[in-house]
C-alpha cells in the first residue's frame, strides 16, 4: 500500500491573497507557498482493502503493530474485517469516537447480529451528539440497542480507541487519529496485545460510560441479588 503522498486533500474555497501580500516590498517571491493538493486515490476505498490489511495483522501476545492507512480508507471498517477475518470474538468492545457514518452503525449491527461482539460500548463526543441528534443518533438507538448487549454515552471526548477482550484471553488496543469513518487525510494507528493497556482504558471508560450513559439498562438476576444485599446492609 503506497501512501507516501500525504497532499491527498481537498483545498477548501480560502482567500489566497495571504500569498501576495507576503510578497516581500520588491514584489519578489518569498518562502512561502500555497499547500500541494493531490487527488486521492480510489485504491483504499472499497471494504476489500480494509479486509486485506486485517488479514495482514496477525496480533498475537505481546504484540504490536503500527500503520498509516490513506484517508480515503474506513477505519469502522478495519474493525468489523479484523473480526472476522480472524474469526475472533470479542467478548466486550469500547469504542470512542469524534464522529461517525451511518455505514459504520451498520458494520457493527453486523458484528453484534453476528455474534462477534457480545457487549458493545460506544462513545462519542457532544459536537457529534448536537449535529446528528435528529438524525444519526435516532439510527443509531434503533440499530444497535438489541437484546441489552449496547450503550452510548456522549462525552467531551475527542479520542479514537477501540479497546476489546476476546473469547481466547487477547485484550487488545487501537489507537490512532482516525475517527471510524473516512476522513479525507492521512491517519495512523497502533494495534497491540497489551493487557495493562487495556485495563488503563477500561478503568477511565467505565467510569465514562458510567456517568454519560444514554440508556438506562435494567438490573437482572444475581447484579439485582447484589443491589438488594447491599441496601440492606446498608440500612
């Protein structure tokens, strides 16, 4: 995969004359440039590419990769390909997220329909939250929220992580700067085994999701015997 052309972005509709007026007094060209914008490549865009680079990673123990990936390339989709490119389950997965596509609720629809997800928390930020409330969000509850097994909380977050535990003991860490969807740019990520890691994002998310949490969940069975025995004692 060649990405070493980083100038793969769209140059928004900006007043350029900035570049005339630091033309120094003799009208001379100075040292200053306008950014080089090229086309992105369509290479990166298809899910088969997301699929190839998850059969690529092969994770085990201890171990650790690390990637730039196009920004035409969907990181939601990388996750849903690791899965089930692997055959691995996670038994609970924390994802938080700036933003993300109807397409990539759609993936993990998916995985939790599936069954390569058995619990699934996802956070995103309130910017997100504010601009898709009437819109996404609603998409969202209806997609995911099935048979107890989801939350959404809203955050001031602006972190990308996805953290999960798998049925065969792996607890596993991405990290990076791409949101779920594409984004236009260059992005990069780490993947790695790394189960103090884990446990590090899975004791400050908890208490994310904890305190922001959308839906409210409905206490069961022994987690219930657990709250009664408490109040009494308690009292």
């Amino acid at each position: 995969m060649n990405i070493g052309d980083f100038g793969n972005f769209e140059l928004p509709n900006l007043d350029t004359s900035l570049f005339d007026v630091l033309n120094d007094e003799y009208g001379e060209e100075t040292r200053y440039i306008k950014p080089k914008v090229a086309s992105i490549s369509n290479d990166f865009v298809l899910y088969d590419n997301a699929a190839k680079l998850a059969k690529d990673l092969r994770i085990d123990f201890g171990q650790r990769a690390d990637a730039f990936i196009s920004g035409s390339f969907i990181f939601g989709d990388f996750i849903e390909a690791f899965l089930t490119q692997h055959n691995a389950k996670a038994v609970k997965m924390t994802i938080s997220t700036l933003s993300l596509s109807q397409n990539n609720v759609d993936s993990l629809a998916n995985l939790l329909n599936a069954g390569y997800i058995d619990e699934l928390n996802l956070i995103v930020s309130v910017y997100f939250w504010g601009n898709e409330v009437r819109s996404l969000i609603p998409y969202i509850y209806k997609r995911l929220d099935v048979g107890n097994k989801f939350q959404l909380a809203v955050a001031g977050v602006h972190t990308k992580t996805v953290h999960f535990e798998t049925l065969g003991g792996r607890k596993i860490v991405i990290h990076g700067s791409a949101n779920l969807r594409s984004s236009g740019n260059v992005e990069q990520f780490t993947i790695e085994e790394n189960p103090e890691l884990y446990d590090f994002y899975e004791e400050h998310y908890s208490r994310v999701i904890e305190r922001y949490a959308t839906i409210k969940k409905p206490i069961r069975n022994a987690a219930l015997w657990e709250e009664l025995v408490k109040k009494k004692f308690n009292d």
